[in-house]
C-alpha cells in the first residue's frame, strides 16, 4: 500500500520571538499574534487541530484534546529567512548566515552584471520590493534598465517590466546574476520580480515570481527520499528553494489559494511518497507589506480550505502543518522575524492531544518523514514519530 506524507509550510507564519529574537532586531515579534488581533482573524479548523494550544501561544484559546499531536518549533540555524527555513525542515542546520548587503551589492558584481546582461543597473540598494517599482519604474522604462535591490534577507532582486523585458528575458538575467554570486557572494536567492502598469495608474507586481536559489550544502530528506524510491512533489517554490534537488515533480502556483487547490488535488492520487508545499502568500504580499488585516484575512481562508485537504487524507497518510521563519505584520520592519514556528502533525495513526512542548530544532521534522518512510538518512534532527504514534 502507498505511504503518504504532506507537508504544509505556511510561509512565515510565526508563533513569538526566539530567546536570540533581540540579535537580529525582532525583540518582540509575534507574527500569529499580530494576525490574530485583526477582525478578520478565524481558524476553527487550525484551533481543533491543537495550534492554540501549543506552549507560548495565548492569542486564542485552546481547546482540551486537539485533533492531533503538536508543538513549537525553535530554528537552530543562524538565520531566518526562506532558504535557511527550509533547509532546516529538510535535514540541514546552517551554523553560518547566508550574506546580506545592508549597503548594496559591490561594484565587482554589479559590473559584471551589468556587462553580462548589457543593461543599466538601477537602485543596488536594500528596498521595499513595491516602494522600489514606484521610485525606479519610470527610469527603468526610459533606459532600458534593471531594477535590482535586496532586503535584509539574503537576496539579489531584480525587477523589470513584463512589457519591456519578457519574462524569460528576465529569468535569463537571473540565471546569469546566480552564477556571478558565488563564494562569500554566495547569496540565498536571486528572484525575477516582474510586474506591470505605468506611473500614472500604479504598478503592480506579477505571479511569474520565480527564485533561483543557491544549492544546498548537503543531501536533504528530499535526496534521500529519492534515492530511496519515492516520489517526491514540490508544490509553490518548494523546488526554487532546493534548487531542483530532490524533486521529482515541481508543480507551480498562483498564490496561497492556488497552492491549497493543487494540494487537494494531489491528495486524490496514488503516489508513494511526499508532497512539500509552500504557501508564499502569508509572506510576500502581507508580512512584507505590514498588511496585519491581509495577512489575518489570508490565514482565515487558509483555514476554511483545510477541512477539504483533511478529509481526504487516508488511513496510513501523515499531515504535517509548519512554518519556516516569522515575519510580523505589525512591527516597523517589513523584513523577516526571528521566531518560534509551530508543527502540527495530523493522521488517523498518530495520538492525538500530545503535546510536545519545544523541539529544538526544524530537522526534527525532516528526521520524522524519513522514519516514517522506515528510512534511515544521515541528516540533523531527530523523529518525533515514536512520541506520537498510535
């Protein structure tokens, strides 16, 4: 019989501060509880499940007995942005940051770029990915030029107009800027912001985002899945992230709710495997934007599709609901928040109402999938699965 094992990462979805939160500027970042004070706030279906109960979570109330086994996440790795996060849920704890450049990329790169792609270089400063648009797009347009900027996160942005430069055009950029950021300019990620419009209306970011990330270091759960005959399906930019390694089928979305129709779709079909999904939407067009109202909005009807997704699991199926870092919509910052994330882990064969307190790290999760798959993988982290097993 097919074994089945889904998980959900809710893209920043973050649960309060790490004890480290102070280091990296978040000192009192709480992402779930920013959302939660919105009166567009309702998760029925997340609140049976067990995420209020989780330790440190008292935006809502919990409930006695949740629907299933959870806990709270800390992340181990030395960072907190969307490649480390997955990283760490796929096996690898990174002791070192990724680079960010506070004070823009250096001329070394910037030269290079601009000799490769035969464009002007506009901004090379950290921004706003929509204030950048605004402030840059009219230039762009009369030169011809490439807006790239970056963030307090480990990315090279680049943003064009989907009418000036076609999309391709840009992915090629892209994958010209990801092979000059090598070595110390080893960056998380290059991503293709296109978008459209004019100075007068307004312009508008795109779907045809895409993240040319760099590879990972070591072999992940995905590899190991892999090697060892499973169908592994990235949903979202799950395969942007791991740079296509360990993914045997990449299956691209248009936002959040995209994403979740895919996922149910999925789980009508007989694989032998797992299916990673990332829900970017909670993170790109509401953390960043300080959007509390969007981004409360967006977890509600995250929650009203989930009981779709729930009844289709089967009797052997594992469904696994996390995040990856934090990004608090309330706070001056529009970057990512150094944060608790929560795990909660659903199926007719794993003990409900098991509360597991704090893990210590996101590869508990990785070494979980692998020990439910009866694999043994040489990753960080460690099961969980005899701690909440029937």
């Amino acid at each position: 019989m097919n074994r089945r094992a889904f998980i959900i990462v809710l893209d920043s979805v973050g649960i309060g501060e790490m004890p480290d939160a102070a280091d990296f500027g978040d000192e009192g970042s709480n992402t779930l509880a920013a959302a939660a004070k919105s009166r567009y706030f309702n998760m029925p279906t997340m609140r049976s499940l067990g995420l209020f109960n989780i330790d440190g979570v008292d935006c809502c109330n919990g409930i006695p007995n949740p629907n299933c086994s959870y806990a709270r996440l800390a992340i181990a790795s030395n960072g907190k942005d969307t490649t480390i996060g997955h990283w760490e849920l796929a096996g690898i704890i990174s002791a070192n940051p990724l680079p960010t450049y506070p004070d823009g990329f250096p001329a070394e790169i910037i030269d290079k770029f601009h000799e490769l792609t035969g464009r002007r270089i506009l901004c090379n400063k950290p921004y706003s990915g929509t204030k950048v648009i605004e402030d840059y797009g009219e230039e762009a347009k009369n030169t011809g030029g490439l807006i790239v900027y970056t963030s307090a996160d480990s990315v090279f942005q680049i943003a064009a107009h989907e009418e000036d430069i076609p999309i391709d055009e840009l992915y090629r950029y892209c994958e010209q800027a990801r092979a000059i950021l090598k070595g110390e300019h080893s960056v998380g990620r290059v991503i293709a912001r296109p978008y459209i419009g004019n100075k007068g209306s307004g312009y508008i970011r795109t779907k045809n985002r895409r993240d040319f990330s760099i590879e990972p270091p070591k072999r992940t759960m995905l590899d190991i899945l892999m090697d060892n005959g499973f169908t592994t399906i990235g949903v979202g930019k799950i395969s942007d992230i791991f740079a296509g390694k360990g993914i045997a089928k990449s299956i691209k979305t248009q936002g959040n709710n995209d994403g979740m129709a895919k996922a149910i779709k999925i789980a009508d079909e007989d694989f032998n495997g797992l299916c990673f999904v990332n829900l970017v939407d909670f993170d790109s067009v509401y953390g960043h934007r300080n959007d509390v109202d969007g981004y409360a909005r967006a977890l509600s009807v995250f929650d009203s599709q989930l009981p779709d997704l729930l009844a289709k699991m089967r009797e052997d199926d594992m469904l696994i609901i996390t995040a990856d870092h934090g990004c608090d919509p309330s706070t001056p910052s529009t970057d990512h928040s150094r944060e608790y994330v929560p795990a909660i882990i659903y199926g007719s064969k794993i003990a409900k109402g098991i509360n597991l307190g704090t893990l210590s790290t996101l590869s508990d999760i990785g070494a979980t999938i692998l020990d439910y798959f009866g694999i043994e993988g040489n990753i960080e982290g460690s099961s969980i699965l005899d701690r909440i097993r029937k």
